[in-house]
C-alpha cells in the first residue's frame, strides 16, 4: 500500500528538511522541534555557533537601526535576543512566536533581566499575523523564515502589519559563498550538530532537522527576488560570514 502523504499533489506538500511531507503538517512538527529544543536552544546557539551568533544578532540590530519610540514586531523571537537589543534603544517591541516553549524561555531571560519595560508577548503564525494593518514601524525575524510552511504568505503578512515607509529586516542561514569549504561545512552541519543536540539537548533529529533546513532554503537573491514580489522596495542583503548568514532587508512603499 502506498503511504497517505505519497499520493499527495504536489501543491499539497512542502519539505520538512530533506523530506515531503503534507502542507498542512509542517507547523505541528515544526511545533514539535521546537518544544524538544527550547530549554536548552540559547546554550545550542553557542555551542554549534562558537558564540558567532551573537555577532551576527549585533550586526542584524545595527543594520536595523532602531530609534526611540518605535513600534517594532519581532517574529520567531522566542527566547528574547533581538527583542532585548531593540529594546535598549527605546523601541517598542512585541514578540510574536508561533512556539509557546520558546515564548516561555523569553519571558523567563526577561524576568531575569528585570527589563523595565520589557518586550510584550504574543503566540501568532507569521502567515497570519494577530496584528492591525499598518501598526508597526518594523517587523524582524532571526533564523525563523525557514520554518514556516508558506513563506511568500508569510512576507504579504509582514508587509500589511507595516506602515507605509516601515521596514522589514530578516537574518537566516544562507548560501555559502566560499565553495573550497562547502565540504568541511556540510561535515558539520549533518555530523557534528546532531551529535552535539543529542549530547546536549538528548535530540539529534531537531538538530538534523535544522541543518537540512538551512540548505532547503532560498539563496540570497532568490530571498531577495520573493520579497520584491511581495511588493517590498529598496531590497537588498549583506552577507555574514562568507554567507553562511545573510541580512535581507526591504521597505514597505
């Protein structure tokens, strides 16, 4: 007998990593990756990042410029990092992740922090925002684009939460642009991060999830080529490291 999900159209499927799996199933194993991770996700960012992480997430705030008395929605923010550093410029900012775990680690690092006042919280599915049309000057996501089912929808969402002149800025795991490396990169990616969730987090298949994640997804210009068709302006992307990250970054016109 062939499976259910085999006999699916392929408009009905999208991949899950390296598999293809019913559209309508990504989010709950999404879901599922997340919930097993999100205790010990910021710990795996520095470990599997060497700390780097923290540059790019400097160099992202930086590149977004926020000002005082902004509004400011941070998608997939999680565990709080982009929202803490919006936030110390005066910034407004409301965390929306689809992901209760995580949203829960959030409020926990800013009970911690003690932040007076701290980021606002909201459990939301980027493509389908829990938001009024044009309420925010900016909307960032870090590391979370990949995951969700429909990004084309997704970024339509972004860009009717906007104002007009407001800005949307994504940071995710790109396209190597250093191809003598390409090999020594894919070795651990798919061997050593998964050996390293289950010794950290008991969870090597969130891990390997991940790492196929990541070269499923759309190069920088193709990225940049859906954001115009969402009707973003001025378009554009820095690399990081070589391209293992990019900066994407558009206005709402």
């Amino acid at each position: 007998m062939v499976p259910a999900a085999m006999t699916q159209a392929p408009d009905d499927t999208t991949h899950f990593g390296f598999r293809e799996v019913p559209r309508e199933a990504k989010a709950g194993l999404v879901r599922e990756v997340f919930d097993s991770v999100a205790g010990r996700y910021d710990l795996m960012n520095d470990l599997m990042s060497l700390g780097v992480h923290r540059l790019w997430k400097a160099a992202f705030v930086h590149q977004v410029a926020p000002r005082a008395g902004e509004r400011f929605i941070d998608l997939a923010g999680g565990t709080g990092d982009i929202a803490f550093a919006l936030g110390e410029t005066g910034a407004a900012v409301t965390v929306c992740d689809y992901n209760e775990q995580m949203l829960r680690q959030g409020r926990k690092r800013a009970a911690g922090r003690a932040l007076l006042p701290g980021p606002a919280w909201a459990t939301g599915d980027a493509m389908a925002l829990p938001f009024a049309p044009a309420v925010a000057d900016g909307v960032t996501i870090a590391f979370g684009l990949r995951n969700v089912t429909d990004p084309d929808r997704a970024l339509a969402e972004i860009r009717r939460v906007l104002k007009p002149g407001g800005r949307f800025f994504c940071l995710e795991f790109s396209r190597f642009a250093l191809p003598v490396l390409d090999r020594l990169y894919d070795t651990y990616s798919f061997e050593v991060l998964p050996r390293l969730g289950r010794m950290v987090t008991g969870d090597a298949d969130s891990y390997r999830y991940l790492a196929e994640s990541i070269r499923k997804f759309p190069p920088q210009e193709t990225l940049a080529e859906m954001m115009r068709a969402a009707r973003f302006g001025r378009v554009g992307w820095r690399n990081l490291s070589g391209g293992i990250a990019a900066i994407h970054w558009g206005w709402r016109t």
